[in-house]
C-alpha cells in the first residue's frame, strides 16, 4: 500500500465519519475505533509521520464542518449553569 492510497482511504474514513457526527450530533464509537487503529497502524508502521496525520485530519475536518478541531471543540466545552435543572441542560453540555 502507498502513502498516497492510505491517506485517499483515510480521507474517505475521516469525511464519513465527520458527516455522520455533522448529521447526528455523535459519533459512532464503532468508526472512532477503527479509525484509531487506522491511525496507529500507519505510525506503528513509520508509514506516515504524526505531524502529517494530524494536518491531513485536519484539512478534512475544516472541509467537513468548515472549522477547525479546536474552533468545534470550544462550544462544546461550556459549562451548564448549576441553577438550571439537570434534565433542561442539552445533552451536548452535561458530563459524563
């Protein structure tokens, strides 16, 4: 397999994953699993160096949502208001 076929199967992995989360709200813990172990086979392998991974992850991600990983992680990060009952939080800001 060549770096170029990896990344092109990658890339397909990634914008189905991404679209399915833009779509649902989630994620699959089934494709975040193999992607994972798509990801680490090709640094276990020194088939694609980490900082190129990441900046490819990353292209198709701003392609897929129109912002970076960072930029879509901060709304999601806000903290409920503690006055507020549990079951009217939205379920994208409670913890667990």
């Amino acid at each position: 397999m060549t770096k170029e076929i990896y990344l092109n199967f990658l890339g397909q992995l990634l914008r189905e994953h991404y679209n399915s989360i833009k779509e649902t709200g989630s994620a699959s813990s089934d494709s975040q699993q193999f992607i994972n172990g798509y990801l680490t086979a090709a640094r276990r392998l020194n088939a694609v160096y980490q900082k190129e991974l990441n900046d490819y992850t990353e292209r198709i991600h701003f392609e897929v949502f129109n912002m970076t990983i960072e930029e879509r992680k901060k709304p999601l990060e806000i903290q409920p208001d503690l006055s507020e009952d549990e079951l009217d939080i939205p379920t994208y800001k409670r913890k667990g």
